[in-house]
C-alpha cells in the first residue's frame, strides 16, 4: 500500500505539473482516516482522458461516460476520472455520500466540502442534496445498505426518507450492478445493520430480480458471518435462506455458468446431508470440497455439523476418488460385453465405480468385470 500511494503522488505531481489539478478522491481517502485496508486509489482530475492519455505511456480507456482512464505507473493501476462539474468542489458535492466525498491533494492536505470528516467522526451515513443524489443513480440507495454493513454507521434521517420514498426507482437499475452491492452486503460485518434498513425502509421490496422478503431476509439474519467466505458460498446460502431447491432462481442474476453449477451441486448434496450423515459414495460423487463446504453451510446455519476430521478420514479411505483412477474404462467394457457404444456404458461405468467405492469388489479390471456381470 506505501508503495501504491508513493506511486499515485507520482501520478498527480505529473498531471499537476502539466497544469491540471488532481486528487485522490473517495474511498482511498475514507479508508485511510479510519484505518482501514485501501483496495484502490481513485484520482480525479481537470485533464480529459484523451490529455491523461497522451501524458502517460500506459493507459486504457475504460469509461467513455465518464471519461474514466486507466492508468499504470510502475507496477500500480490507477482509474484516473475528468471531473464531472466545472469545478472541483461541484464534483466532491456530487458523489453519493459524503464519507465518499473527501479528497487529498499532492502533499496529503484534506479537502471536505461536505463536512464527510465530521459525518466519518460520527459514524453517519449522510448525503448531500440526499434526494438529488439518491434519484440520479438509484443503485446508491443500495450502496447506503452496503456501506452500512461493511462500516456499521447509522444513517442520516434525511437520507432515510429519502430511501423510503423513492426506493422504487431501483427497480430500473442493470442486475449486473445489483449483485455487485448485494455480494458485499452478504459478506458485511455490519451484514445485520443492512438488512434492518432493508426492512424499514421497503428498499427490499424493489431490489430488481432478488426476489427479496421478509420471510427471507429473518433468516438471512440467523446467518453466522459470511465475511470470510467465498462467493459460492455466501450464494449458497443465500438460496437456502430463500427456500431455493436448486440454481435456476439465480440465472436472472447474470452470475458466471461455473459459480452457478457451483452452487447448484452444493444445493443438491445439502439436500442429502440433511436426510443422513455422508456415505462413501456421496463424498466421493461430492468431492472432499463440496462436502466441506455443505458442511460450513450448516454451521453457518446453525446447524450440526459432522467432524471434518471423520469427513477427511472417510475420504481418505475411499478406494478411488474419481473415474479417472478406475481400474476399467468404456474401452475395456466395449471390448468384454461386445456391445455398440450406448446409455449402457454410461451406466456400467457409475456401477463400476459405486462397486468399487461402496467395496463390493476390488479396484482391478477382472475383479470389476465379474462383479458387473453378476449384477
């Protein structure tokens, strides 16, 4: 991080030099007064991107919208924004809150417009011109849920309202934004906090494509900490707080086709686990991962969970962990039951493989030949 902020000096004295004003804006800034880990330093500057871009040998224009340039200088990337207003202090008045609008000039000097240092002291979530800011990107009264449970900070009763009024006008904003919030939602210290906002203010109600309801959202609370988690996981979850047998309620989301099929074979040995403690052949079928995983799905539900030591120790003894350690293949079987290739061989091989798991016969071709001949 010393050295990403050593870099970004750079970056401004340049610009600065070259007779545009520049800054560190937002949550760089933020997170630096309250002592928190920086994930990335935004800069804001009067240049255009195509001035940013002729003054640095590496760059990428990222936004045309926003005239939104990226920036390497070393070994640091950096998102380097033309200013939106005319002036300086007409851009840090425009932001969503004011804790996202301080800004820091070359030699570390503060700038707030907005008193955002005293609201960071207070641990308030406010807005300036809250209705004004709320209704030209309606996605921010979701980013308000989100900062409350990443920060745990009360919120400003004019920026309530504010929610409370117009939160149907979220209903308009991309998916693809949505779910980048609601993940960091899940995973908020302060997760509960959000939730609560939420339900008093009616913003669940037209969260696009969530399908969101208080039902669901008391036993989203129940949930232990997903902080730690992966995104698998804390989607996961989230279906079995919404009573979703399987994935098909999340393709609506735009979520990736592997985090989906993730999520959908832990769906379905949850299902199992629930009825009976794991068997060899559904942790083998599972893999030891998913069966951990199934397993701090029920702890983080409060539910009993089976010792990972007995799960490792089951899984460790298991004769083969997969096809591919079988001592037969569709080959083998073609060639001993002389047959065409069909739904037959398919079948034969997953016998073969639960024979072999469940240890009704031995891990050797001829052992495994004469087992499925007598089935």
């Amino acid at each position: 991080m010393v050295q990403e902020w050593i870099e970004a000096r750079t970056l401004i004295h340049k610009l600065n030099q070259n007779g545009y004003q520049t800054y560190i804006v937002g949550g760089a800034v933020r997170d630096l007064f309250l002592g928190r880990k920086i994930a990335d330093v935004d800069i804001v500057t009067t240049a255009t991107s195509k001035e940013v871009s002729e003054l640095f040998e590496k760059t990428v224009q990222m936004n045309n919208q926003h005239q939104t340039v990226l920036v390497r200088v070393g070994q640091e990337l950096f998102e380097v924004t033309t200013l939106r207003g005319a002036r300086f202090e007409e851009d840090l008045m425009r932001r969503d809150l004011t804790i996202n609008s301080l800004a820091m000039d070359e030699q570390g000097v503060l700038i707030d417009v907005v008193n955002g240092k005293q609201d960071l002291s207070l641990k308030r979530l406010r807005s300036f011109d809250a209705k004004t800011r709320m209704i030209e990107d309606p996605l921010r009264m979701l980013r308000v849920a989100r900062f409350m449970s990443e920060l745990g900070f009360t919120i400003d009763s004019d920026l309530l309202t504010t929610i409370t009024d117009n939160h149907s006008d979220i209903k308009k904003v991309a998916v693809e934004r949505v779910v980048k919030e609601w993940i960091k939602i899940l995973k908020g210290t302060y997760r509960n906090q959000a939730f609560f906002l939420l339900l008093e203010t009616g913003l669940y109600k037209s969260i696009p494509r969530l399908s969101l309801n208080p039902k669901a959202l008391e036993q989203l609370l129940t949930l232990k900490s997903l902080a730690d988690q992966s995104e698998i996981i804390c989607w996961t979850a989230f279906c079995l707080c919404m009573d979703y047998k399987n994935e098909e309620p999340l393709k609506q989301l735009c979520l990736s086709n592997d985090l989906l099929r993730a999520v959908k074979v832990r769906l379905s040995f949850n299902q199992k686990r629930e009825k009976h403690s794991w068997t060899s052949i559904d942790l083998y079928y599972s893999s030891i991962k998913v069966a951990q995983d199934v397993e701090k799905l029920r702890f983080l539900r409060g539910l009993p969970r089976q010792d990972e030591c007995e799960l490792n120790s089951i899984w460790q003894s298991l004769p083969i962990h997969s096809r591919a350690e079988l001592a037969i293949t569709g080959k083998d079987l073609l060639q001993e039951f002389k047959r065409e290739q069909g739904p037959w061989l398919k079948d034969r091989l997953l016998l073969a493989e639960k024979l072999v798991v469940e240890r009704k016969c031995l891990n050797e071709k001829f052992e495994i030949i004469d087992a499925l001949k007598e089935v």
